[in-house]
C-alpha cells in the first residue's frame, strides 16, 4: 500500500480552475472518448518522466502549476514504479458528478476551510482513497532549494503555524504565531529559482514593530533570533502587555 500526499492549497487552485473552465476546453481520457461519455471537470491524475501529479481537464488558459505528490516531483524519488512503467493517466477524479451529485470540489473547500492543508491518495489493492488531513508542516512547493528548505524548517521550529500561497512568479509563506500575541509575516519565495527574496515580519507590541530582511542570508538571521511565542493558543489576556507580563508566571 502507497500513500502520496499533495498540498491541498494547489490541489484547489487546480480543480477551481477546471470547474471554472468552458466546457468545451475540458479534455476527456482514452476510455471517455472509447465510451462516448460526456465530459466533466476532473482532476487527473498522472505520472510520466518527471514524476507524479495531479492537474486539470481543461485547456483554458491561465492554469495553475500541477501539483507534483511530495517527493515525486522533478528531481525526487522515481515514479516509475507507481501503477506501471509507462506515462499515462493512472486516474481521472470527476470533481462534479450529476448523476450522484457527489461533489469533490465542494469538499475540498469545505476541507480547505476547516484547517485541512493535506490531500493523500491512498492505493489499495482494488481501490484508491482520497482523503484531506491537518498536518503540522504542510507540503512545501516543489522546486524549492536545500538552503530555502532549511529556512522554512527554521520557521517551523520557531512554532509558528505555516501556511502557503503557491504562484506562477512568487510563493508566499505566510507565518503565524500560536496564539493571537504573537508575532505573524510572510516569507516571499521565486517560484522559477526555489530562492529566499524577501521577508517581514510584525511583532507584538504597542505600536506594533515591523522588521524585514532580504536574501537569503538576512531571511535567515531574522528568524534565528526570533523566540517562540508565550502567547499560547486561544489567549484571553486583554492585551498584549497583559498576555506577555503574564507568561512568565504561568
């Protein structure tokens, strides 16, 4: 049994994108155009030299970037191995389906929405699961350099809640304390080079202190001197004075 895990985010990008989509620019697999089935958005799910991804059925301009499964993307473990040796379409997911009126895309906002950042496809011996999760480090883009992934590590170890907005140009790492006194920013990432460009982030005080580095380099100091927040999650104390004056007695 293989699990793979996608970063929801990018999985949603690309879904919205097919079911948003004309519906003649939706593509239909080998055994749709053999049937004669009508077409619909889908995701599919594929795996060929440069590892295995999900992407939409549709044509239409202005897709998002495929959504390589963590590990199996350019550059990482061999994909050869998954469900045979040749490049294909191992699956196709309808994300709207009007004869049950199941609707994946519905529940993948609605996952989205209540925390989840995780989709995993499981492969079973006659079945294949999809399945959304919470995890504690979410799925980093691929591309992504040593040294930029050491970076976000960092920021992880900092115990600040990560969470990313994947583009064409730039990603965006969006950083956020544990408890609403803490300090929150974002880290700024080229999507072509998998390079640190930029950082900011804002620290709890009154008025609130804003710090920003560039490169690599100053990205990197300016989490390594930041400390884990006191603040601890759902904090009442009414102020940020009363919360961080509080923290050491507790």
């Amino acid at each position: 049994m293989l699990t793979l895990r996608f970063a929801l985010n990018e999985v949603l990008d690309v879904a919205t994108h097919s079911m948003l989509a004309p519906r003649h620019t939706l593509r239909a697999t080998y055994d749709q155009c053999q049937n004669e089935e009508d077409v619909h958005a889908a995701l599919w799910w594929l795996r060929d030299r440069s590892g295995t991804y999900l992407t939409g059925n549709s044509t239409h301009p202005g897709a998002p970037r495929d959504v390589f499964a963590q590990g199996y993307g350019p550059g990482g473990d061999d994909a050869s191995g998954i469900l045979g040796a040749d490049d294909r379409v191992i699956d196709a997911f309808p994300l709207h389906d009007p004869n049950t009126r199941q609707c994946l895309h519905s529940d993948l906002i609605r996952a989205h929405r209540d925390g989840h950042n995780t989709l995993t496809i499981t492969l079973g011996d006659d079945a294949t699961d999809l399945h959304t999760l919470r995890a504690d480090v979410p799925i980093a883009p691929h591309g992504l350099t040593t040294y930029t992934q050491r970076i976000v590590d960092l920021a992880a170890s900092k115990e600040l809640r990560l969470t990313w907005k994947t583009g064409k140009a730039v990603h965006l790492l969006r950083l956020a304390a544990r408890g609403p006194h803490g300090v929150n920013g974002h880290v700024i990432i080229g999507a072509r080079s998998g390079k640190v460009l930029r950082a900011t982030l804002t620290y709890p005080s009154d008025p609130l202190t804003t710090k920003t580095a560039k490169g690599t380099n100053d990205v990197r100091d300016l989490l390594t001197n930041l400390a884990p927040s006191p603040c601890p999650p759902r904090c009442t104390a009414p102020s940020i004075d009363a919360c961080l004056n509080r923290a050491p007695h507790k």
